[in-house]
C-alpha cells in the first residue's frame, strides 16, 4: 500500500466515528482543552483521550505542548486530501454522464432530422 | 434497478470495501447508449470533466480486446487502459481497467457495465471492483459505520467550515 493510501485509510477509519467527527467539528471552531472537549459528551475523560489519539495517529489533530493545558489543534491537511480524492472521482462521474447526457439529446434530434427513429 | 425518475441524477453507491456502484437514467434507447460508450467518435465527445478533452482514445471491442483513454490536463496526460473480456452487445461489457499512476497501474480494477432498456428509457449501470480495499483509496475504511455517503457528506460540511 503507498504511503498515501495508507495516510488516506487512516483518515477515514478516523472519521468513521460520530464522536471524532463531533470532536473534529468542534475545533474546526478553534482550539480547546480535553475538558473542553469532553462536556458535550456522555464521556469519561479517558473515552475522550482514546479517540484524540486515534485523531492523532490520523494526522487530524495535534496537541500544544506550550501551555499547561495542552489545547489540540485541528490539522485539515489530511482532511482535505480525502476530499480532493471523493471529490475528484465523484466530479468526474457527474460530470462525464452529464455531458453523454446532453450528448445523446444531440444525437436523437440528429435522428429525427434524419427519420431514422424507429 | 430504480425507480425511473427524470430529473437526470447520478447516483453513487458503495457496495463493499473495494467495490463501487455508479448509476444513472438516459433518456435515450439501449442502442444509441451502447454506441455513444463504445464509438471512440463518440466517446470523444463527453468522456471526462467539463472542458476536459482526450488525446487518445482507442477501442478495439471484441474479447481480448484492448482499450486506452487519456486525458489531457495540466500536469501531463492521465492515462486509462484496459481490455475487454466480455461483450454482449448492447447490454454488457466487462472490462479490466487500470489507471496509470504507480500505485495503482498494475492492479486493475474490474469493471461491469450493463445497459437496461425500459419504456424507450435506458438505465446505465458500472460497477467497479478493485483488487484490494486500499486501491479503492477513498473507500477504504472497513468497518466504516453510517455509510460511506453518510461519513462523506459529513465531512463536506467539515471542510467547508475550514
């Protein structure tokens, strides 16, 4: 497996959770303690600590080492790289059968103008 | 097959780990279809994203057969290719498919298209197995609860908050 697929299975093995997803949008609006990451949830603060280091080992979240409280950081770069490569082969499906699309309506006048509809 | 519906949608579906389920209605017959994805002429003619365009496009369709697309983009040609392992005209190719990059060139993917003709409307239907769940790249977290949709929808909305 390339380094990148490997990159990209751990990001979405990561982003299977509902809490990590939860986790990842909070700081999408900035940083934040563990605790501050915990009250929304029903959670033990190791529960918490469990999925922050599987964000971690995804690349999608890095811990200050800074300040006593260690605030964790949203890291997109990972993030985007996932949706760049759904988004690529999503576009180019849409976009490929949307012109055989329009393209077939060109050919079926070009059939009638001939009358070679059956 | 779905319920036909007019509004022209694509519909993506992940059906396991390394395999995937590309749909969509034409209204068109099942014979002008096949023609217009078989006929390099036509296939020049939309295969790819908007205002891209092929520089090669090669189909020689008969079992054993090969095929070879590329794609003319910034950073050089994008090259597919392939060979045809079953035809059953005009409802079914079979076809292996590798896109050349080297992760993936020498694991092709395995691909089936079938073509159903219903009330002079055609559903279009590809299904695209790959070798392993890694060369699926974007599907491959096994596991993956909610579904694959479900997990990329929500990440859209993630991303679009960065």
């Amino acid at each position: 497996m390339s380094a990148q697929a490997d990159q990209l299975s751990a990001t979405f093995s990561a982003l299977a959770d509902p809490t990590r997803r939860a986790i990842l949008a909070r700081l999408a609006k900035g940083q934040a303690s563990v605790t501050e990451l915990a009250q929304p949830f029903d959670m033990t603060m190791p529960a918490i600590s469990k999925h922050l280091k599987v964000l971690e080992r995804a690349g999608l979240v890095e811990r200050g080492r800074e300040a006593q409280w260690r605030p964790v950081r949203l890291d997109a770069g990972p993030l985007k790289d996932v949706d760049d490569w759904v988004e690529r082969y999503r576009r180019f499906w849409e976009q490929s059968l949307d012109r055989l699309d329009t393209y077939l309506r060109e050919l079926q006048k070009g059939d009638k103008r001939n009358a070679r509809r059956k | 097959m779905p319920v036909g519906n007019s509004a022209a949608t694509t519909t993506f579906t992940q059906t396991s780990d390394r395999e995937l389920e590309v749909s969509r209605w034409f209204d068109a017959p099942r014979e002008l279809v096949w023609e217009a994805m078989t006929k390099p002429e036509h296939v020049r003619n939309w295969w790819g994203p908007r205002g891209t365009s092929l520089t090669v496009c090669e189909i020689d369709l008969r079992v054993g057969g090969k095929w070879r697309f590329a794609l003319a983009s910034p950073e050089g040609d994008v090259t597919f290719f392939g060979k045809y392992l079953e035809i059953d005209e005009p409802a079914r190719v079979v076809n292996t498919e590798h896109y050349d990059v080297p992760e993936l060139r020498d694991h092709p993917a395995m691909v089936t298209m079938t073509l159903t003709e219903k009330d002079g409307r055609t559903f279009y239907q590809v299904n695209e197995i790959f070798e392993a769940a890694e060369h699926l790249q974007g599907a491959v977290a096994s596991g993956m609860e909610g579904g694959w949709r479900e997990t990329l929808d929500r990440l859209n909305d993630l991303v679009k908050t960065l």
